[in-house]
C-alpha cells in the first residue's frame, strides 16, 4: 500500500475531545480508528477490582462518537486496553457500552472481543519451564506470588487484533494490550513498513498529546507511507513541531531511543523531524528490529486489605521544625495504643502510613537529614491499611485522634495539631490492591494466551 491513514480520537477513551476534530479528521478519510481506553499510571485499583477511573457515562459520551463515526466510513474501530486494565471485568463492562449504544443508534457490525486473562495453571508452568524473565523492580514471581493475584493479565502485540480483523471483525474490543498495538495492527496488515508503523503508533497513542501546547484532550491523524509518516492535530489551534514529537518518545520511557514491544524493539536513534505546513511534521528514518524471542508482559493484582484515611494540615511552626520526629512519636503512641485495645491483633493485620506533602530536606547539624515546611503549613494523609474494613475505620479514628493530640515538646498541656479537612468523618476507600508482577513470559505462539471471541452485533 501507497498510504495507511489512522485516527486516533484521543488519548485516553473517557477523556472527551472536540467533536469539530473528529469530524475534520473523517474528511480525511481514515483507514482505521484507533484509542487506547486504559493504562497502570493510576495504579492497580482497576486491574484488581474491574473498576474503570473514567464514569460510564464520559466512556460511553466517547464510544458513541467513534463508533458511529467508524460505522458512517466503513472501517474498523479498535479499542485497547478496554475498561482501564483490560481485564475481563473491564472488557465487559466496555462491551455492554458498545452493545447499549448499538441499539440506541440502530448500528449493526461484527465485534469482536479479545481477553487478555491469563490462567494460573499456565502462568505456573511457564515459570517451572524457565519461559518467564524478570524485569526488575520488584520481588521476583514465585508460586506464591501467583496464588495471591486476583487478576493477571498479558498485554497483546499486534497479532491478535490482526487476527480479529482477518476473521471479518468490523469493531475490536481488546483487553489488556501494548498502547502502540492497537494503532499499528491496520497498517501492518496493509504491508506498510514496520519502522515508521510502530513509531508512528507511539506518536499517535496519547492522541493530540504530541503538540507543542495541548490545554485539553484533542484528536491526532497520521498518514503512514513506506519512507515515514506525517502526523497533524484536525484542530486548527494546536500544532506539532519537530521538537513536541521527538519528545513523546520521552513519555513512560527509560530510552527514548529505544522502544520494546513484544516482537521487537523499535529504534528511533536515526529518526529525523521535519516542520511541515498547517502544523504537521513528517518524520523518516524509523526502524524496527525484530527480537529473537517473542514476549508478553504479564501484569497482576493482589488485595493488600482494607483502607481507611484522614486528611488534615499541621500549622504550628514548632511541629514543622522537625516533622519527621514528629509523626514517629505520634507513631509510636499510635501503635501502643492499638496493641493496649488489641491484644489479639497481629502486627500483620494492620499498617498505619503518614504521607506528608509540601516538605523540603535541610541538612542539620551532626549531618543528619531533617524535614522541614516549604511553606507555612503541610499536609498529612494518615492512611490505616487492615485485614477488614471495620478494623481500618477503627484503627484509623486512633491514628488520626493520637495525631491530633500529640504532646509537642516546648508545648505545655494539651493541644490540638491537625486541622482536619472533613471533621472527624475519615474517608473509607474499601479494598486496596498493588501490582506483584513485572515480568515477561514466553509465548509458544503469539495468539496462545488470549482468547478471541466474535459475535454479530
């Protein structure tokens, strides 16, 4: 193919963007619509729970949009990461959307639904098989590890989605998937170059956010061709410049040279950025380079507990002259308290944390590093994390009063130290979840650990 044109509608489904840029940008005429729905940047809540961060209604707002658009043009609409993990929770929540707007709207079209749910039983035997590598960062997984996860997922190159679409699917619903995938699977299938597919695709991923000033989610479109790739915002007002797409590469990267997705590696060190007319750049010299293993990256969640928080701020200047000391006599008397009221309780059951914002580090003498206000007050998060909910509300409303009243040294009798935000009512977040995994795994097939599934809309 001559040329492959993508729509990305914006960053992140949910987001919103100008239906004047989506419209611009079907005049011209997209071979694909593309938008990537979720990503770990705002924690393991999502992956754990099957909850989406963005309300049904913005997605769905979002959804509406896209895929009457794509249906009007006749070509492929593609979600990745659907519901904010891509987890099954997620992705049918996603589907019920897409089902609830398709009668709304009278629309008909093939969809189908890729999982990204990965099975223990495989999980354990790859990593008895050697098939699994640690990326780092984080405790290495073991069968332990893996028994604990309420959910684990692998994130999809391009060869499921393709496969989808081979098979006739008009709209592809994707579970957990690589952000680039989902933009590089059409123009892969059209035979376009994979250098300036792949690179384009990171450009494109976070919609218009590869201009030199975005005041709020907007639409990008690339035209893909075999020496390179144009990209140019559809709204007049925003514009890109060799220097805002260069530096996207930048965005949640260690190298920004260098590029891993499960196939390969994409090589931006030889790429060249050059301004063109009405805001775009055309970028050349993109490479790909294909790994000698193929892998997935396996994401998975575990429940920590139940939580419960207080906010407050701390004024007084004495406190704020040595913060640190502070909060770990409050510590202290916290957990003496607890243990006097708690005589069965395992220090296991429960765990208090103090996060302070608004602090600089001085250097006092004999050396040792101090705490210290920027300005005249801080804020303290008093977060309490337990084996049930009742017990966090109850072990909270002890940290938070023994932070309240606090004996301050140079203060004689009593005072009060935290200016409570919401009053007494501590803020009840329910379960908590962190990630336990950061590996890949070892695929005999690229297609074997993700189940697709097709039906007539």
């Amino acid at each position: 193919m001559d040329e492959t044109r993508v729509l990305a509608p914006n960053g992140m489904l949910g987001t919103s963007f100008p239906e004047a840029s989506l419209q611009k940008a079907l005049g011209w005429d997209p071979h694909v619509i593309a938008v990537d729905a979720g990503s770990t940047d705002s924690g393991p809540a999502d992956l754990g729970a099957g909850t989406s961060r963005y309300s049904r209604n913005s997605v769905k707002r979002d959804l509406k949009l896209i895929l009457q658009a794509a249906r009007s043009k006749q070509i492929p609409l593609i979600i990745g990461s659907a519901g904010g993990a891509g987890g099954r929770k997620n992705v049918d929540w996603t589907r019920d959307i897409i089902l609830e707007i398709a009668r709304e709207l009278g629309l008909k079209f093939r969809l189908a639904i890729i999982y990204s749910d990965q099975d223990k039983d495989y999980i354990r035997k790859k990593l008895a098989d050697g098939k699994i590598r640690e990326l780092g960062g984080i405790e290495p997984l073991s069968e332990e590890t893996i028994e604990r996860s309420v959910n684990i997922v692998g994130m999809m190159g391009v060869e499921p989605i393709i496969e989808a679409l081979e098979k006739g699917a008009d709209v592809v619903l994707a579970g957990r998937a690589s952000d680039t995938a989902v933009f590089s699977a059409v123009p892969l299938m059209r035979g376009m170059t994979p250098g300036p597919v792949w690179h384009a695709a990171k450009v494109l991923e976070c919609g218009a956010a590869c201009v030199e000033y975005r005041p709020a989610p907007d639409s990008m479109f690339a035209w893909l061709r075999e020496d390179g790739f144009v990209v140019r915002p559809p709204n007049p007002e925003l514009k890109c410049t060799p220097i805002s797409v260069a530096a996207h590469a930048l965005y949640e990267n260690g190298n920004p040279f260098r590029i891993a997705e499960p196939k390969g590696t994409i090589d931006l060190s030889d790429a060249q950025y050059e301004q063109l007319a009405d805001g775009a750049v055309g970028v050349k010299g993109s490479r790909f380079e294909e790994a000698d293993r193929y892998t997935i990256k396996l994401e998975g969640a575990e429940m920590v507990g139940f939580q419960t928080v207080a906010i407050g701020g701390i004024a007084d200047p004495t406190i704020l002259t040595d913060v640190d000391d502070f909060l770990a006599k409050a510590r202290k008397r916290t957990e003496e308290r607890i243990e006097r009221s708690y005589k069965d309780l395992s220090p296991a059951d429960w765990h208090i944390n103090y996060r302070v914002f608004g602090l600089g580090r001085t250097v006092l003498k004999g050396g040792t590093l101090s705490s210290r206000a920027l300005g005249g007050d801080v804020g303290v998060v008093t977060e309490v994390t337990a084996v049930s909910q009742d017990l966090a509300n109850s072990l909270c409303s002890i940290a938070r009063h023994q932070l309240l009243h606090q004996p301050v040294a140079r203060w004689k009798g009593f005072q009060s130290n935290y200016a409570l935000s919401y009053g007494s009512t501590d803020l009840v977040r329910g379960p908590v979840y962190r990630f336990n995994m950061n590996c890949v795994v070892e695929p005999d097939h690229p297609l074997e650990i993700f189940d697709i599934h097709h039906e007539n809309v």
